[in-house]
C-alpha cells in the first residue's frame, strides 16, 4: 500500500481506534507457489498485538496457512468519493477539478497460529463474543455446542507489523479540504451525523467529530427550514465555557492536529459526547460511532473570532434563510447552552423565524443515543409548521 506523506497516520493512537471500530477485514494468505493469494472475510476482535478470530474448518485459507503461516489482515472504511466539481473553488474550472476517494485502511501483517483444540476455540470465541455483544452473558461453546466446536479453527495473528494510510485531502490546502468538508455535510456523506430514522444499534453510519462542526445552516435551494443540533461557534459567537474548551482538548491541544484525523479515547469521548447516557450506553456508542475525524473544523471555530478571512461565518441577516430551529442539551459538554444561545441570540437579526429548544438531560450524543426520537419529534413539528409545499 502505497502511503504518500499526507496521508500518514499519527501512529498507533489513530489507527488502532479505528480498527477496534470497524472489526470486520480481509484476511489474506499467500501461502507457496500459488497464482492467487487466499482472501477470507472475517470479523475479528484486536487486543494488544494480536488479532482473534475463528472460521470453519473446511476454509481454504487453512491450506495456505499450512503453507506458509505469515498473514496480512487489510481493513478498511469510511470512504467517500469526492466528484471533480468539488475539488473547484472560486473560479476555479469544475470540470477540470481532480476527482478522487477519502478513505482509511490499515494493513495488520504477523504470523498466524491456528488452533483447533475445543479449549482453545472456546476461548477465542469468547473474546469475540465479549467484544460483539457485551450486553449479553457468554455461555460454555464447551458445553453448549461441542460438537459445532470441533467443525471450527480458530486463528491467532501475532502483530509484528502495521501500515496504516487515512487519506482524507491533506495534500491539498486549507481552502480546498474545507469546501469539500461543507459538500460532504450537505450530501450527508462521513463527516456528518444525518437525523437517525432508527435506535443507533447496529447502525452502520460512522460517527466523525466534525459532524456539528460542519454548518448545516448553509443555503438549500429547496429546503428552507432548517434544524441544527448543537451548532458549532461560529464568527461572532463568543463565549467559550471550560467544558467546551476541555472536549476539544484532544484535538486543539496539538497544532499539528489541523491536517490530521485525531481519534479520542474512550474517556474523552464519554465526556465531549456520552456524559448524559450510561455507562453501558456510552461504551455501545462509542463502538458504534466513534472514528478519527478532521481537525480542520474544530481549528476553524476555534480562531473564528481572530480570522476576518475563516471560513466558520455565517450570514444571519441572509433573507432567503428561512426558518431556523436550534437545538441543544441540557447537559452538552461540547457545545453547551452558552454557545447555543449565542448563537440563537445571532441568528434572531434574520428576517425568518429562529427558534432554541434547550432538551432536558441530553448531552451532545442525542441525536444518537436512546432519546433520539426526542429530537426527531421536535425537528419534526417545527417543519410541519414551517415547511412549504
């Protein structure tokens, strides 16, 4: 895999989260003297420096192994396709814009061991079920299924290597990236969190901390009303509370994080997102939706007010706005009630209708958590009340 310096990774702290995330590859063998590598889809479960996983015995990527036992297990994810027009800016010929695909991939490269002993089986088995699904009691495979355990291999990488490539435009400048960050958000591609039609769980959309980040109070040709969810600073805006300043810590506290994809831990996102949702809750969340994302938004919001050229400003005396509904929760962490209000207090100069509804006990996680009928229904009754036909 070819890995040009921009698209370089910030080492195992932005990688891992990322595989740990995604737990679904490719497993390749090369074994001796064939035409073609052996490539097995497979769940798998990374700890440290192995990877667990088990397949049926019958696979032919047992035969290989045999072979020779040094594996490469390619992951990979997130990926947009970004159309020539989107790579133009100014006056800037679209048609001559380069197009290309964001992505992430991680190649995990070690020597597998396979194991068909019933202990050895269960054991893995139970790694991975204790990973896919913890809130439900692992039974005994030795008890439960005997005789399905000895029709299973498990498979044990060692990981003595790790290529990792996020490719998400940082060969290009500042400008460029932002323009197609802003047409992301409105094509609600990676990088936003769309309105959630259903619970969260097993949800395939990915959630990247640029999601509120990205204004969703750009112009639409053919929706004028408009809902935003814990609305991100912008140029004029100005308070700036301490929980706000500590959630995006991980990402300002470094300059060199503008060009890169910054993942969060565990602990700093159950405080920016899952403070509100119990701790059962903000661990499936952050399975569930929690990737590196962009710096680039959270630097842009940050210095909005010390910019006069950023790109985080919003016209909130524009006419042809419309109405405009801000929603925030009571106990947001990232953008808490002083910035919302702010922000509505801005957006109130327009013409259209503004309207803030602050919602009781949610945190920044709430249009994906548990209560994210809450904020459908509201959003809803706004449109219903606005919508034109």
């Amino acid at each position: 895999m070819h890995i040009p310096l921009p698209d370089r990774t910030l080492g195992e702290s932005e990688w891992r989260p990322f595989v740990e995330g995604q737990g679904f590859g490719h497993l390749v063998a090369a074994g001796l003297g064939r035409d073609v590598p052996v490539v097995v889809p497979t769940q798998f479960v990374l700890e440290d420096d192995h990877v667990y996983l088990h397949l049926a015995a019958p696979n032919p990527i047992f035969g290989a192994l045999a072979e020779q036992p040094r594996v490469v297990l390619s992951v990979a994810g997130d990926w947009a396709f970004i159309p020539s027009a989107w790579k133009a800016i100014d006056d800037e010929d679209p048609m001559l814009g380069i197009p290309t695909t964001y992505y992430a991939a991680v190649q995990l490269e070690g020597v597998a061991t396979v194991a068909s002993e019933p202990a050895a089986v269960a054991a893995v088995l139970r790694r991975q079920l204790e990973s896919l699904q913890p809130e439900v009691p692992v039974a005994d495979p030795e008890l439960a299924h005997p005789a399905r355990l000895r029709s299973i291999r498990a498979i044990v990488i060692g990981v003595d290597d790790v290529r990792a490539k996020f490719k998400y435009g940082g060969n290009v400048d500042e400008r460029h990236r932002s323009a197609v960050i802003e047409r992301l958000a409105a094509r609600a591609g990676p990088g936003v969190v769309p309105l959630p039609t259903a619970p969260p769980r097993g949800s395939a959309t990915r959630y990247r901390r640029t999601a509120p980040r990205t204004r969703a109070l750009a112009s639409s040709a053919h929706l004028r009303d408009r809902r935003v969810t814990g609305p991100a600073p912008f140029r004029g805006v100005l308070p700036l509370p301490f929980s706000a300043l500590k959630s995006a810590s991980p990402v300002l506290g470094n300059p060199a994080n503008h060009r890169r994809a910054v993942p969060l831990t565990y602990e700093q996102f159950r405080y920016a997102f899952a403070n509100a949702v119990t701790e059962e809750e903000a661990k499936e969340l952050y399975a569930t939706f929690a990737v590196p994302g962009s710096g680039v938004p959270l630097f842009q919001a940050a210095t909005a007010n010390l910019n006069p050229w950023t790109q985080a400003k919003v016209k909130s005396k524009d006419p042809e706005r419309g109405p405009l509904l801000i929603i925030d929760g009571e106990k947001d962490n990232t953008v808490p009630w002083a910035i919302a209000n702010a922000s509505f207090k801005k957006q109130k100069r327009n013409p259209g209708v503004t309207e803030i509804v602050k919602i009781p006990d949610r945190g920044h996680s709430l249009v994906i958590d548990h209560g994210w009928r809450v904020v459908a229904d509201t959003t809803l009754s706004f449109v219903r009340r606005f919508a034109q036909p």
